[in-house]
C-alpha cells in the first residue's frame, strides 16, 4: 500500500510543498496542509488503481467506518481503569467525525511519533459494537478468526470480502510449538507446514523440498546487568566485560556472520540515529579487560549468574558462547535458563537477575519507542535504577524495514522553522 507514511521525509532544504509534488501520484493519499490537525480518510481503495474502488468490511460482513474508527482510537485512549493502551494517545484533546469516511484527531501538543502509534498493531481498528473483541475478534484482514485453544492453537478462515482479494488458502492454524528441539522433525512429518525463526542449523536439516526465505529484523540482542549486584556497580568491571567478549565471533557462531555489531540500542535501520562508529569503542581485548578487573579489586574474577529464556535458542547459544569468553578473563558466568513466562515475571517485570541476555527491539518504529525502553520510571523498562549502565550490545540484526513510518525525532525539531514543522507533522491524510 503507498501513502504519506512510507516516503521519506524532506531533508528540510526542500519546500514542503515542492516535496508534496514529487509524490507517486498512484499513491491512494490525498495530503492536504491543516496545521492543527491530522485527518484520516477511510476511503476503502485497492491498492491497483485499476481495481477501482470498493468499500472495506469487517469480518462481520459489516462496513468500516468513521465512527468504528473513533471507538478504537478512544478506547486506546481510555485510562479510566489505570495506564492507556497506548499512553501516547493521552495527547489526543478530541477526535471527530464530520462524516462516515473521516475521522480528524486534534493533539494538545505536537508529536513526531504520533503516525507511528496509529500505525501500531495496538490501534487496530474493530467494529464500535463489539463489546468483546478479546472473545470475538473481529478485523478486516484476509483471514478471520475460527476459534482458539489456549497454549496449543489459533484456527482462522480466509475471508472472502477481504478489500485486496480472498487468499488462496482457505483455513490456516497457528500452533504453539513449545519445544523448538520438535520443529525440525515437525516440518520434515508434514505435522507444520510453516515455521517462522528458525536457526540455521535447523534450516539445514530440513529436506529438498522446503523453500527458505531468509530475512532481517529490528532487534538489538544484549547482555544487560543489574547494578543491585555488587560487582556490576563498579565502572571498571562493567568496561571490562564489555572488552572480554568478541562479538565478532558471537556473530559468527550464532549467525553465521550476519549480524552487525552495534554500540548503541540503536539497530541500522534507524539510520541517522545509528551510529556505526560506536561499536569500535569496546574492541576485544583479554589483556585490558584483566588490566580493569584488578584495578577494580577483581583480580581473582568473581561469578554471576545470566538469566536467558530458554524458548530462545539464539539468546542461550550467545550466553553460552559469553560465558566460555569470559573465563579467559578469570569470570565466572553461570546460565540459569528459565521459561519466558517466569523471565517476564521475574526478571523483566520484578528486575530479580543479576544479569540477563535478551533481544530488545521499539514497541513502534520510532527512535524514541526504543529509547524509552531504557528510561528507568518507564512501565516496564530494562533498567534496575536510574544510575544503570548496560555497557554490553553484543549484537544487532542487521534489518531493512518493509513499512517506513513516518517520524521525526524531537530533538531535531529545533532545526527547522515552526510552520514548516506544523505541515509536516499535522498534514491531513486521506489514505488506507
């Protein structure tokens, strides 16, 4: 689908309005300036121009419109019962509906990141009368829901109504696939037709007749340290890990040379705001690291404990890979694998590790989604306190994002005059 949202932005040099006229004009978006507002259009387009025009519908066989629109963003909105689904639409001072194909959002106070939340999985849009959507989902996408057995199974159906085309499969069902070590051997029986993350050495196994498709992903895989844990609240030991590990042989071994060695949380494709450079900050070096260690009383080493959930292969294989580094330098690592229900609960939710090794990707594609990640009063952010330093970024998936969201960090908003910003951040928006 092309609209306003996956063209990059101008680069400031260019008037706004000039950057308007180089746009595909088969883009399905008609962008008009309003300075205080954002306006949705819910005209139900194909992607093809040649397919004309048809209206979108629900699962339920009923039309999408404004008013379904405005029920969703609002109950996104709604805090009456704590925090917001997506505490970002708090900013929203009214959301209107002038007709059945428009829905304009008033916002207090300019947000760079706002498209990107109502882009969000969280704003899915369902219908304003499904009092249950936890129980009854309904969608508009190519496939609605049959029925669900919780930890084993999601059935759903192809929906012929489906505004791009009924699919070619008729019925899909997701299984949860609680043992990884199975999905090799579940693929080549035929019981699963379908598995998404597999490692390369399963991908190997599998027979002739299976097509790998091999892709990327937005995600900086880590080793994080509380700082409650009296080692890690020295400097020098946590500068001295970050020089005992080689990241270039985790790469390496746990993907086979196609990860990108990162020194931020910054993942390559938030472009500007990664930094290649800082990956060579902390290069591998065994002598400087047992230097740091006995300088920070630690010449005998000491042992830690890294929590990593054990439904993620690649995470226990760089843990292990970590730990056998680091007795070069005289430190212990044990691994303590644990379910990802109880690394939720406990390590993420109550912070009870000493440390733990994690990919972490942005809620949303928004440099400042991935950042709040780290801000220690977040809901469920990674740090313990707020003095914390997670000095080790072992990895990062080196991505190419398939949906460019539009977004403009605030720090540089200072860069650009106040009424080249207005356009640019409350255009109206007629799109799908």
């Amino acid at each position: 689908m092309k609209s306003i949202v996956k063209y990059q932005l101008p680069n400031g040099k260019v008037p706004f309005d000039d950057w308007l006229n180089t746009l595909d004009k088969s883009c399905k978006a008609e962008v008009l300036i309003r300075i205080e507002r954002i306006k949705y259009g819910l005209l139900g387009k194909y992607r093809n121009l040649a397919n004309g025009i048809s209206e979108i519908k629900f699962h339920n066989g009923n039309p999408v419109t404004a008013a379904d629109v405005k029920s969703s963003l609002e109950t996104c909105a709604d805090s009456s019962s704590g925090s917001a689904l997506i505490p970002a639409f708090s900013n929203i001072t009214s959301i209107e509906t002038p007709d059945d194909k428009t829905v304009v959002i008033t916002l207090a106070e300019a947000d760079a990141d706002f498209l990107s939340y109502v882009a969000g999985v969280k704003a899915a849009i369902v219908p304003a009368d499904n009092t249950d959507p936890d129980a009854d989902p309904i969608g508009t996408g190519p496939y609605k829901y049959v029925s669900r057995s919780v930890q084993e199974n999601i059935k759903l159906e192809s929906f012929a109504d489906y505004w791009g085309g009924k699919p070619d499969i008729d019925q899909v069902t997701f299984k949860v696939c609680a043992d990884t070590d199975s999905v090799v051997t579940s693929l080549n029986s035929g019981s699963i037709d379908m598995m998404a993350h597999l490692t390369t050495t399963q991908a190997e196994q599998l027979g002739d007749d299976f097509n790998v498709v091999e892709g990327t992903m937005n995600l900086v895989q880590g080793l994080y340290l509380n700082n409650s844990f009296e080692p890690f609240q020295n400097e020098l030991v946590r500068q001295a890990l970050c020089y005992g590990i080689d990241r270039d042989e985790i790469i390496n071994m746990v993907s086979d040379g196609k990860g990108v060695k990162v020194g931020s949380s910054m993942f390559p494709n938030f472009r500007k705001y990664f930094e290649p450079e800082l990956a060579d900050k902390y290069s591998y070096d065994v002598d400087k690291a047992k230097e740091l260690l006995a300088e920070a009383g630690y010449s005998d080493g000491f042992t830690f404990t890294i929590t990593v959930p054990s439904n993620y292969p690649q995470h226990v294989d760089t843990a292990q890979i970590i730990a056998e580094q680091l007795k070069k330098i005289g430190v212990t690592a044990e691994i303590n694998q644990v379910e990802w229900n109880t690394w939720l609960d406990d390590a993420y939710g109550n912070r009870n590790f000493e440390a733990t090794l994690v990919g972490v990707d942005a809620s949303y594609f928004a440099a400042s989604a991935m950042l709040s990640r780290f801000n220690s009063d977040a809901p469920c952010s990674n740090n313990v306190n707020q003095h914390d330093d997670f000095g080790i970024s072992t990895t990062s998936y080196n991505a190419s994002a398939k949906y460019h969201i539009f977004h403009l960090d605030r720090s540089i908003q200072g860069k650009y005059d106040k009424q080249y910003l207005s356009k640019l951040f409350y255009a109206v928006i007629n799109t799908i």
